[in-house]
C-alpha cells in the first residue's frame, strides 16, 4: 500500500486514506481476464503494478487493441459502467503479472461528491482515454497497416520501456486485426529498412 500515495499524488491525503481503507489489492497472473463483455461492473480497477490490455473481442475471438492501463492509472471506461449500471463492451486481461486496487462502486459515487481531487481524476482519465481513442481511430481510419504497424510498435516500446518487443507476429497480427503472413512481410521490410532487427519470438527497435 505504501506505493499508493506516490502513484496517486494529485489524490488528497484525507482520500488517500480512505482509499487504503475501503480498496482491496489483488495480485493477478499473466494472461487473466479481469473484464469480460457483458460482464456488470461492481467496482474499478486502479493500476499499482504491471500492465492491462483493454480490447475488443468479436463473435469468432478476435481482438482489436484500444489501449493498455499502467501503474497510476484506472479504467475509465470500468468507472462509467460502474457509475451507470452498464454491462461492459470491452475485455481486460493482464499483460504481465498485475497488482490492482478494487475501489467499490458505492465509494466511486462518495468520492466525486466529496472530493475535488477525485473528481479531476475521474475527468482526466475519460480525457486521456478519450485522445488515445482519437489516435486510433486515425490510426485505422487514415493509415495503412504499414504505418499502423509501426505506430503499434513504438507505442508498446514506449509503454514497457523497452526497444525490444516480445511479442511473435502471430500476437501483433490479432492485435492489430491483421494476418501473420501480413505483419511478418511488413516486419521483413521494415528490417531491409534498418528500421527493426528481427529475432525469434520478439522484435527490436532501431
């Protein structure tokens, strides 16, 4: 818990307190779905440690990548379905071994009345979802999958901290609602381009 303050700085302390208090921290294993769609939301996720993988699933399973979840933030989209009674249209599923605070719905209606801090929050969340949304939509709607690949690849680097990519392309293809045999000619030319190396199972970033 001790962490908590420093990820959530901007909260006050009076609410920090109170979230120590009323949250429950889980530790959750790689690959696990927190969020399914259609699944009622009864409480929200902050994010203390690792990483999530917000997406879209359709009826034949496959996935369409909107955004990831990072130590310090929370699912807006969690906190309106909450908020509203809503069943979820997303999916959530841990990217690497997770550490979450569950916050209660019930405290999440308390804190945006009682708290300034909170309130803003809650706001810049929806705000900084909201621009990551916008950029795909660019991404998908203006770019051809070369550009979108490459797009992929520096956010992902930049997101882990980590010029080298561990993700085979049959996982960057379903990301991306693409083919193997797409991504891996993409990747080819990107290598004659000097722009990736590639290795066995993982993709590194000049």
């Amino acid at each position: 818990m001790e962490n908590i303050a420093t990820l959530f700085s901007q909260l006050e302390p009076a609410l920090l307190e109170e979230i120590i208090a009323n949250g429950v921290v889980k530790t959750i294993p790689s690959g696990e779905i927190l969020m399914r769609t259609g699944q009622f939301i009864k409480s929200t996720m902050l994010v203390l440690e690792g990483s999530i993988k917000i997406f879209r699933e359709n009826e034949d399973g496959g996935e369409f990548l909107m955004y990831y979840l990072q130590p310090g933030e929370a699912c807006a989209l969690s906190i309106i379905c909450a908020a509203k009674s809503e069943a979820s249209q997303i999916m959530a599923k841990t990217v690497e071994e997770t550490t979450v605070l569950m916050v209660p719905l019930g405290m999440i209606d308390k804190w945006m009345l009682d708290y300034k801090s909170w309130y803003h929050f809650v706001l810049s969340t929806y705000r900084n979802r909201f621009d990551e949304l916008l950029t795909l939509i660019d991404q998908v709607a203006f770019r051809n999958m070369d550009e979108r690949l490459e797009f992929y690849l520096k956010r992902h680097a930049k997101i882990n901290n980590s010029n080298t990519i561990a993700l085979s392309h049959q996982q960057i293809a379903e990301e991306l609602n693409s083919s193997r045999e797409v991504i891996s000619r993409l990747l080819k030319k990107m290598e004659q381009r000097n722009m990736v190396i590639l290795h066995r199972n993982a993709i590194e970033l000049i």
